[in-house]
C-alpha cells in the first residue's frame, strides 16, 4: 500500500456497505477497498502498460491514432490484458469518417463561383445541385432559435446566419423550422479558429439539410442579389471501422454500474503516450488490482474509448447506443484523460462549478452527484499531500456525453497545452509560463516525458474513487438512486 493510500484507510473502513443480491456472505464487500485499490495501482504497474504502448507506436510508424495498425495493435494490447484477468472483454464497432471522396463544393451567386466548405460529408445536395434563393432572419443575425426568422417564412429557401450565439446544430434546427431546404453560415476564423459552441461533438451527424460554410466575399455577393444561387455540396465520405473496448466486472449489482473509462486512441502525429497512454495505464491497472470477480457491492465497468480524436466518436456512439433503462444502470462515469503531464497541474473536473465555470455548461446542465464525485477525488488528493485545482468541465472530452444524457461525472486530469501560472508552480512545483503538457499532439509525447509522481498519485486518486462506488454509490458524496434516475441519450 502506497503512502498516499495509507492515509486513507481509517476513513475507508468507516464506509458502510450494504449488502447486495449478487454478493454472498462469504464474500462481502471490503471496507478498506478503496484504500487498498488505490495502494495497488502503482507508477510501475502503470509504466509497464505505458512501456508496451510505446514499443506499439514505435512500430507502427510512432502513431497509435484510429485506422492505423497502431491502434488495432493498441486495441490488442488492452484487450489481451483485460481477458488474461479473467474479464469476458467486447470490442464492439461504430464507424467513422475516415476521408472523402470527389466532389467540388462551390456557390454559385450571379454566374460567379465561391468557395464553399461542407460541414456535414454525410448530407449531401440533390444531383445537379440545390437552386434556391437565400433569406436571413429578420430578428436576430445568428438565427440560433425560430423566433429570430419573425414572421417570414423560410419555405423553399437557404437561410443566411452569422457564426455567433449557437452551435451549426442550433442554427440548422431554427432554420428547418421556419421551412428552409439548406443553410449558409458566415464564419471568417481567428486566430484561435472558430467561435467556441459552434462545431460541437458530433455535429456531422445531427444536420439534416445541405450546410455550407461561407466567407466574407460570398456573403458580399449575396447581399447584393434577391436572385436564386446554386448551392453544390457534393464531396463523399468514405468510412472506417473503428472499435471501443468493454469489460465489466462478473459480481456487483448491475443496476449501479460504476464506469470508467480513458481514449485508447492517439493523435495522428504523435505515439499518445501521455495523451491518453496515461488513461489507459490506470484503468487497466484499476481493472487488474480490482480482478473481475471481486467481492464488491456495485459493478464496475472499464471502458477503452476509440476516436475521442475525431469528435468524441467513441464515446458518443456508446451513449447514444444505449436504452433508456440501460443508461439508468449507470450510475456515474469517471474520465481519466493525461494524468503524467511533465509539468503538472493536478486538476479535478469541476462537478459543483465551484470554480469559474465554463460558459457552454452552466450549473443546471451538471447531473447531480458530480459535486459529491469532485469531492471524493479532491478529498483523496489532499490526503496525499496535492491541493487539487478546479478544471472546467468542457464538451471536448468523453465525459461530455454521459454529462449530456444526465449521468454524473467526474475525473482527474493534469493538464494539456494550457499554461501552468505563477500560483500554481509555487502550489505544484514546475515551471511557471509553461504548457502542463508542452509535447501534447506532438511527436514527443512518449514515455521519456511522464511525469511519474503525478501519474502515481491520479491514478491512485481514480483507483480510490473506483473503489469507494464499488462499494457505495449513496451518501453525501454519492449519486441519485436508480428510482431517481430518468436519462435519454444527448
């Protein structure tokens, strides 16, 4: 048992477990569990995974992202592990975009051609192109609601809106509303690309309708004609198999599925050992000290997400493919995303919105219990002698869909391409003015550059909180009953 467990141990054996239907009396649930999880995920277990990882990309051209062998090498790895320690393992697979094909978007306005890119590769227009006039609302430039069309009618036309106030998919759905056959969005990027909410996670696959995106030349042209335009969005998408990677434990009430989960997958130019090799280390090494048939009150699910790179996609295909009753069951997601950053910040996702929260998510739209998940890794954080910070929950991680459906979350992180602040180097240690993770997506993210201290003290913080739902999910930190529980898939 590591020192930082040790000192949880008294408080971990005050937990009360209650007993479960699929648990015997011979075999009940430890009261030290967490404790004793989190003093068995170790730096070393971690960097053998981490090691392997490594050896994978470096043979497979130094990348592990989705569609390479590295990343069915990757898939191979994990899976191997998982099923050597007796778990019944499923790789189940979901397709994404992998390129396109043909094609020649363009706008046409009074003969002349303008460029034009297409948002969704799925939705294509009509053979011959869409021949339509263009309107815009009358009320409000962003046309984010169908309020902002006044009373004209859209019927038959494209409609014209700026890339403020909304996501693409806000934006479409005001317009279809109001009758509009397609879309034209304005949206010049800045420096920092383009307005953060308007390409969400998955956005592709909610349009419905042909969506182009325009400059500043084209909406010129426009304003200047009441004249029909030519809309051609004709580029197609050429797909790829993509797999996620499912355990769960055999014993546990599987009505109270305690999940956790890390992106298997990495960027294309880089091996994606600390983005999200780290991740993946904790979680198998969870899953191993945890075994798959535990004496444990709650069942506990591991999840290896693929193409978190690409939207989110891994993630987002599980949640949406669940049932009603099904996303019920589980009853909280842990995320663990880079917790070996070189110069380490130690964050908690901020479930109370105790810090300064991100706009995009406000307070109502956290499930209830991702305060009381924050409160059970801060807690153990502390203990361990780290003064955990808040980081801002976000729609950019795996966690974003279970949020959305309405299942609490919670994780660890130390950080990305942020930079770390004076306070926090005098907190934390390391350099201030420097990104938490200066080789993020970047061929030298490897192994020669985790942080081992950081990496031993989240994973033990996620082993802990693991271990402390498994035995419980009720309490001042737990989460809502099942019977209180009515989710739908974002």
């Amino acid at each position: 048992m590591t020192r930082y467990a040790m000192r949880w141990a008294a408080a971990a054996a005050a937990l009360t477990v209650l007993t479960s239907c699929s648990t015997s009396d011979s075999a009940k649930p430890s009261t030290n569990l967490a404790a004793e999880l989190a003093g068995k995920v170790s730096a070393d277990g971690m960097y053998t995974h981490l090691t392997e990882l490594q050896k994978i990309a470096d043979a497979n051209g130094g990348t592990r992202a989705n569609g390479t062998p590295g990343y069915d090498a990757s898939l191979d790895y994990v899976a191997g592990i998982l099923r050597d320690k007796g778990f019944d393992v499923q790789t189940p697979e979901f397709d994404v975009l992998a390129r396109t094909e043909g094609g020649n978007p363009q706008l046409t306005i009074g003969g002349r051609d303008f460029t034009v890119d297409q948002a969704s590769l799925l939705i294509t227009t009509p053979r011959g192109g869409l021949n339509a006039e263009t309107l815009r609302p009358q009320n409000a430039a962003a046309g984010c609601r169908a309020a902002d069309y006044g009373s004209m009618s859209m019927k038959g036309a494209i409609a014209v809106v700026d890339d403020s106030g909304c996501s693409i998919v806000d934006k479409e759905n005001a317009a279809v509303d109001r009758g509009a056959v397609g879309l034209l969005v304005v949206s010049v990027p800045g420096p920092n690309g383009s307005p953060a909410g308007l390409f969400t996670p998955g956005y592709y696959q909610k349009l419905t309708v042909p969506v182009g995106i325009i400059g500043n030349d084209a909406n010129a042209a426009l304003r200047r004609t009441s004249a029909s335009v030519k809309l051609v969005l004709d580029n197609k998408p050429v797909m790829k198999k993509v797999r996620n990677v499912l355990a769960q434990t055999k014993s546990g009430d599987t009505k109270n599925v305690v999940m956790v989960g890390a992106h298997l997958d990495s960027s294309a130019r880089s091996p994606g050992i600390n983005d999200d090799g780290s991740g993946v280390a904790a979680v198998l090494e969870t899953a191993v000290a945890l075994g798959s048939a535990p004496p444990i009150h709650n069942a506990v699910r591991f999840a290896l997400w693929g193409s978190e790179e690409n939207s989110l996609q891994g993630a987002t295909k599980y949640v949406r493919g669940l049932q009603g009753g099904q996303l019920d069951e589980i009853a909280l997601y842990l995320n663990l995303d880079m917790i070996g950053s070189p110069n380490a910040g130690y964050f908690t996702y901020d479930g109370d919105q105790s810090g300064q929260p991100n706009p995009e998510i406000p307070l109502r739209d956290v499930p209830d219990g991702s305060a009381g998940i924050e409160r059970t890794l801060a807690g153990y954080l502390n203990s361990a002698g780290v003064r955990p910070a808040d980081m801002p929950l976000t729609r950019y991680t795996d966690y974003y869909s279970f949020l959305t459906a309405g299942i609490p979350v919670g994780g660890v992180t130390t950080g990305a391409n942020q930079l770390k602040t004076e306070v926090q180097a005098r907190l934390w240690g390391g350099r201030a003015g420097v990104a938490y993770d200066p080789n993020y997506r970047t061929p030298r993210d490897t192994i020669d550059n985790i942080n081992r201290d950081a990496l031993a003290k989240m994973g033990s913080a996620a082993a802990f909180a693991v271990g402390t739902y498994a035995q419980s999910v009720d309490g001042v930190n737990g989460v809502p009953p099942l019977d209180q529980r009515h989710r739908s898939a974002p």
